[in-house]
C-alpha cells in the first residue's frame, strides 16, 4: 500500500500515532490536494522511516493523521559532508537540492576569499533539501548548515575525516580518488564561480586529510561539479555500488 503525497514532518511517527498538522500542511493538503477524512499520505521525519497515514481530522487551519504502517525502514545516506561555495541563487538552490537527492549526511555553505554572496537563507535552503527528500522518496533530510568561513572550517575539522578537494588547478590531471575503505567519514568541497585563491589553495593541499582531486580535462560550472564529485564519490567510496 502506497500513498501519492509524501510530506516531511517534524513528529515521531510510529504504529498508531496521530500526528497534528500545521496550518500550511493542512491548507495544502485539504486545501490544495482535496484530501478529506479517510485519505491517505505518506510521513517520514528523517528518522522513523516512512509511514503510510489516514486523515482522521480534517479542518481549515489544521487536522490530524495517524499513523497506520510503516512503509519503508529509514535509509541513512553515507558519513559524506557536502561543502560549496555559495552562487546565484538558483544554482545554489540546485546545488542543494542534487546533494541531498544524491545522498549526504550535513550540506555545509562555507565562504571562500573569492565567494560572491555574504549571506544565505538558510531556512530556504533547508526547505529545498526537504523538498528533495519528499519528491525523490527519501526517509532522511541532510541538515543544512549556516554559511561558515572555509578558514574556521578547517580550525576545527574531525581528524578522521578526509576530504576530496575539488581544485580547477587539477584540470586535466588524472582523475584520481585514493581508495581506501569505504564507511569513513569524508566531504566533498566545492569552489565558487572565481575558484579558490592561491592562500586557499596552498592552505587545502596541505591538510593531512585532503586529497586534491581533478574533475576531469574541462572547468567545470560549480554547480556541475558538485554532481560530478557526488557521483564519483558514491560510485567509488559511497553507497552505489
Ligand atoms: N573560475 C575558475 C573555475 C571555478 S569552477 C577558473 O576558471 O579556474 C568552480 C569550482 O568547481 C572549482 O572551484 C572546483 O571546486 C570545481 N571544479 C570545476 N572544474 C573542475 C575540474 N576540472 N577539476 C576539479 N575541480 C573542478
């Protein structure tokens, strides 16, 4: 049995829970879906898995669902966080969007010397990671962070965890991502439009834990490159194969 709206929800959800309902999900899906008393949607919070529900109370500005089975167990992405530089707002919300699609833990915005935007919405951000989740079938939503600056970053990184840095430099090099053992802790970090400084790049290289990487002979737009490094990434360390 299967439901065709899937909301994200912040509820525990489990056998016969009921589940209240904000004023926008009410209006959504009694307003703008048409679903009365009875009908059926699929939860998931990102940690109970996903549960399918029945409309028990249904009203303008809120309602209530309860909860009848669980329909798929909760599916953890791998240890994997997703640093970029934000740019243009719609491609940093496709950025994103893609990344939480295609399977990270936490996505990270970090200000690099040559990053354009000061400032983001993290709240916005954070809407289109639970967008993507609820589209795609997810049962985890990747937490998004506020923007940090790449320095302070890396003042206080986890020992353990390695990097795959992403350096235009390396255009054209040998595509090379050190296959050691898969189920370590890892990110992915992705430059701005401008690319990194020569500081940046000087300072990166040298972290024990990065490993430079080339994304192949051709720049790339930051926006591509941050799918082709999460591709390469769960195809080689991740959970694809
Ligand atoms: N303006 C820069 C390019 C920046 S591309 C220049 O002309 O040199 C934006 C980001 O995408 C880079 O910082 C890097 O993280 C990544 N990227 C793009 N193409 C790449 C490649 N071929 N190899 C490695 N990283 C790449």
């Amino acid at each position: 049995m299967s439901a065709k709206i899937r909301l994200y929800v912040e509820h525990p959800l489990g056998q016969g829970q009921s589940v209240p309902l904000t004023r926008d999900q009410a209006h959504y899906l009694f307003g703008v879906m048409r679903l009365s008393v009875g009908g059926q949607v699929a939860l998931f919070n990102g940690q109970d898995g996903e549960w399918l529900t029945e409309v028990t109370e249904a009203g303008k500005r809120g309602g209530v669902l309860t909860c009848l089975e669980q329909t798929k167990p909760l599916q953890l992405p791998p240890d994997l966080w997703f640093l970029f530089a934000p740019i243009k707002k719609a491609r940093t919300d496709f950025i994103v969007e893609k990344a939480a699609e295609m399977g990270v833990a936490q996505i990270m915005p970090v200000q690099t010397e040559f990053t354009n935007s000061e400032r983001i919405r993290q709240d916005r951000l954070q809407a289109h990671a639970v967008e993507a989740a609820e589209q795609c079938g997810g049962t985890f939503v990747p937490g998004v962070a506020t923007l940090q600056r790449l320095d302070r970053v890396f003042d206080s990184w986890p020992e353990d965890r390695q990097l795959m840095f992403c350096d235009e430099a390396e255009v054209g090099s040998a595509l090379r991502l050190a296959a050691n053992e898969k189920g370590q802790p890892w990110a992915i970090l992705i430059g701005p439009e401008g690319g990194f400084s020569d500081r940046e790049r000087a300072r990166l290289s040298a972290l024990p834990f990065a490993h430079v990487v080339s994304l192949g002979p051709r720049i790339l737009r930051a926006d591509t490159a941050a799918v082709a490094a999460l591709t390469m990434w769960q195809q080689a360390l991740g959970d694809w194969s």
